[in-house]
C-alpha cells in the first residue's frame, strides 16, 4: 500500500518536471523566447505589461526595447525594481544566465529594437577614449569614473563594468543618462570609451599613493585641515609658555 | 643656548627659509611639478617659523611681568587704577640693546620676507587670459555651431535625448561667452518663455554653458529614458547642482543659481545649426549687480 502510494507520487513529480527538462535543454532560440515569455508574464507584467506594452505612468513600453536596454537592465540586476519610483541601481542580478538569455531573447523579440552591441576594446585608443570621456562621460560619472551625482539622481561608478554594459549605456541611456547615437560617438568612438575606462578607470594611477575614494578635492582638503590642525596645535603647545603656579 | 650663537641660528634659518623661497620660485618658472613647488614652499615656511620659534625663545629677552588689573568696584568716580607698566618699557630698552648683530639679523629676515613674497606672486602667472571680455560675446545671427575641432555640428548628430558642447565657428573659442551646450528634447514638450516661438527648431535648445552662480562649466544633463518615473530634463552645474529646466529655458529649479543660463536662438540652414541671433541675456556668474529677470 505503502509502496504504491510512493510510486504514484514519484509518477506525478516526474511528470511534472519533465517538460521544463525539455524545455530548458532546448538551445532553440524560439523555445527560449518562449520560457521567456513565461518568465516575463511571471517577472515583469505588473509594470511592464502583460504583452510588454508598458503601463502608463508607471512602466515603458519594451516594443522596440530591443536586447540592448534588456541585457544591460536585467544582467547589471537594475531590473526588477521593488517600487516603479526607484532609480535602478546595480545589484546582484535576480535570475540565472538561462533565465537572463530567455528573458533577454523575450524582450528582444518584442519589437525590432537595438541589439546588443559588440565591442572590441583592443581596437580603441586610450588617448581618443580619454578625449571622449572627459567631454561626453566625466561631467556625471567624475573624470575619475567613480560617478557622482545629478540632482534626483546618481551616476554610477564605472569602475568594473563589462566594456559590453559600456556600449549598452551609451546607446540606451538607461534612467537619466543621455542616449549618444552612432552619428554622435561612432563605434570605434565607444571601442575607445570601453578601453580607456578598462585601462584607466579600473586601475587609477594614484601618483599621491592614496586616491581617498577618488572622489575630488574635498576628501584630499579634509586630509589637509586636519593634518595641519594636529601640527598647529603640537606647535603652539610647544613654543607656548606655560605661567608657573605660584 | 647662548644668545650669540642663538643669533645665529637665526640668520641661518632665515637665509635657509630664503633660498627655499627662492628655489620654490626657480621651479615654477622651470615648470616643475606641484610635489616639488610644495616642498620648497614648505621648507620656506618652516624654516620662517623655526627662525621665529628661535628668535622668541633665545634671542628676544623675556622677562616675566604681571599687568595689574583696574579695579571694577565702585567707589564713587575713582576709576584711575591702571597698573605701572613704566619698569616693563626700560626692561625691553635694555633687551634690545643686549642683541649684536642686529644689521644681519634685519637684513636676513628682510631677504627671506622678499623671498617669500616673491614665491607667493609667481603663481599668479597660472591665473590664465585675462577676463576683460566678461561680458561680450561671439554670437550674433548667421555664426554657425561647431564642435571642439571646428566641425560644423549636423542636425542629425544628436538623437532626441542627447547632448553636446558646440563654440561660435570662426571665433575664438576660449572665453565666457563663446561655449553652448546643445541638447535634444521633444519639440511637443517645450514650454519656452514668451518671445522664444521659433528658438528651437525641430527640439534643439543651446544655453550658455557657464553657470549664472559662480561660472563653472554646466556639464551635467539628465535625460529621462522614461519620463514618469524619472527626474525632468535638465542641465546641472556640478559646483553647486544648480539645475536648469531645459525645456522651460534653463529656468532654475533647484540650486544657487539666480538667474536662468542665456538661451542662444537657432535656426538650421542646409542641416547645420547656425545662431539666430545673440544670447539672451548676459553669459556669465551674477556678480556686481547682474540680476536681470
């Protein structure tokens, strides 16, 4: 009886689990796009849309998204956002590579929009891509790539992004960051950007041997003032003369 | 330590603290690096203070006296009860007259003040151009807009959403008036003051890129991927976050900022952005009584 029971459960679960074993093994990109549409439905429908049509005033419209905006939201974890006010911030990203690549194909197939772009750093300059950040990157994200803040919002720090996330965010221009068209940074312009900030943002060269956060001259001033206030004081104590008690 | 070799000491210190001076003043005009121009300026210092220390400690006479304190009770009008400080002025005639070379002494501390003010002018030739063109500016109607390298800038580089810094082509690039920021917004969204109907062919805005607070480069701009949820377009000075409202032109929404950033009118002529006419108003910080608007 006991036995029976066992094997009915074991039917059951088994039969359970074996379409989703078919499905995941699929490398299929039409059967990805649809364990991303499921996903979708499950993930992101409360604000984007049961279809991804966006819902007004809360969420966009990912019709025409394309998988640029997609791999960069989902694969930096800025998206799913808790609340649809938020700004979305780097985070540990919520969904393993399958689930990202089905989500990423969904979103994609919604609509005829940018595709991730490819990037090849070692055919850009350091010195051009220096040029480019200080006049497209640096006013936000801080010439040191450490990012900063504009009114309402912050920029991120650059420091350890993919040269892939790169591309994305300047094509996107996800939340607040203006979006750079090929006519305004060319490919070969982001190349450079991807490398200069591989070679120089990733490890700054700190000539003072200690960049306190790199975050400009304010740390470096309160370093000083309180360097200098130490000294002053030990000073006047040393040269000040004490009047004996009588 | 004796007085004499006190003295001494002194002078040393000060001729030290001069030549520091001096050497601090040879690096700058040899175009030595910021390390080197402080540590000459350091030990110029230091040896200035360390000469001071001596000299109050060795070399000026210290004798202890005590200011006797006028007497606060009333007593009627008698409030004559100053101390008698006659005994202390002889004491310093006498500590005055105790200290030998008194020549090289002066003329050690006059070399290493002369030295020192020195060193603290030269820097002033980093000041960079002169500013007597505050106020004028290169924009008038038919100068076209073009990029650092003199490019003239297209229409159809910059997407909806994005922005750029563009110069007066044919003008010199590097004073207040000269530098724009250009930005791309919905044209369907402008909210343009009175007077501005036409300023902004196909969604382009340029305003002046020096803030009206304290003149710094406005070199932050937002852009809203999805409005709803997002801050509002606008450029953001990032000395002092004063933030301008591109599509209400540059009015300021938060920030020290007294006054919107001048809007330069544009027009396209053959897909290029050409100036329409001169900046609004005047390009720069508000000081010496610029408040206009």
């Amino acid at each position: 009886m006991r036995s029976a029971r066992l094997a009915t459960a074991l039917a059951i679960v088994t039969a359970a689990l074996a379409p989703a074993a078919t499905a995941s093994s699929t490398t299929d990109q039409a059967g990805r796009a649809d364990d991303g549409k499921a996903l979708f439905r499950e993930e992101c429908s409360s604000c984007h849309g049961f279809a991804g049509q966006g819902i007004d005033g809360v969420a966009p419209d990912l019709r025409g998204a394309g998988t640029a905006a997609a791999d960069f939201y989902l694969r930096t974890g800025r998206m799913p956002l808790a609340n649809p006010g938020d700004q979305p911030l780097r985070s540990k990203p919520r969904y393993d590579e399958e689930q990202l690549d089905a989500l990423i194909d969904y979103v994609g197939s919604l609509g005829r929009g940018p595709a991730v772009p490819s990037v090849d750093t070692a055919a850009g300059s350091v010195s051009r891509g220096q040029e480019l950040f200080t006049s497209s990157c640096s006013g936000c994200h801080a010439i040191s790539g450490v990012g900063g803040v504009a009114v309402g919002a912050y920029a991120p720090n650059l420091q350890g992004v993919t040269p892939t996330e790169v591309a994305e965010a300047i094509r996107v221009g996800p939340y607040v960051m203006p979006a750079f068209g090929r006519r305004q940074l060319s490919d070969a312009d982001v190349n450079s950007i991807a490398r200069y900030i591989e070679a120089v943002v990733d490890s700054p060269d700190d000539p003072g041997g200690w960049g306190i956060g790199h975050i400009g001259p304010v740390p470096e001033g309160m370093v000083a003032w309180l360097l200098a206030a130490v000294t002053l004081i030990v000073i006047a104590m040393l040269i000040g003369e004490r009047r004996r008690r009588r | 330590m004796s007085r004499d070799r006190a003295e001494l000491l002194v002078i040393a210190l000060l001729l030290a603290a001069a030549a520091a001076a001096v050497g601090f003043v040879v690096a700058y005009l040899d175009g030595a690096d910021t390390q080197t121009l402080g540590i000459a300026g350091g030990i110029a210092f230091a040896g200035l203070a360390a000469a001071a220390i001596v000299a109050g400690a060795s070399v000026v006479r210290s004798l202890p006296s005590t200011e006797s304190r006028p007497d606060y009770s009333y007593e009627d009008d008698d409030f004559d009860g100053q101390g008698d400080v006659s005994g202390l002025r002889d004491d310093l005639a006498a500590g005055a007259d105790g200290i030998s070379r008194r020549k090289l002494l002066a003329g050690s501390a006059g070399l290493a003040g002369a030295a020192l003010g020195g060193a603290l002018v030269v820097p002033l030739a980093s000041l960079g151009p002169s500013t007597t063109a505050l106020t004028s500016s290169p924009w008038r109607s038919g100068v076209r807009l073009v990029d650092e390298n003199g490019v003239p800038v297209e229409s159809t580089v910059l997407q909806e959403g994005s922005f750029l810094t563009a110069f007066p082509g044919g003008a010199e690039a590097n004073t207040f008036g000269a530098p724009v920021v250009v930005v791309r917004v919905d044209p369907a969204g402008l909210e343009l003051p009175p007077g501005r109907e036409g300023w902004a062919p196909e969604g382009f805005l340029a305003f002046s890129k020096i803030c009206t607070h304290a003149g710094c480069a406005v070199n932050l701009y937002r852009s809203p991927l999805y409005e709803p949820t997002s801050p509002d377009p606008a450029l953001v000075c990032p000395c002092h976050y004063s933030t301008f409202d591109v599509r209400r032109g540059a009015e300021v929404v938060f920030g020290p900022a007294g006054r919107p950033l001048p809007q330069l009118p544009l027009r396209i002529e053959d897909g290029i952005l050409v100036a329409d006419g001169g900046l609004s108003g005047r390009v720069g910080p508000a000081w010496r009584g610029v408040r206009e608007q």
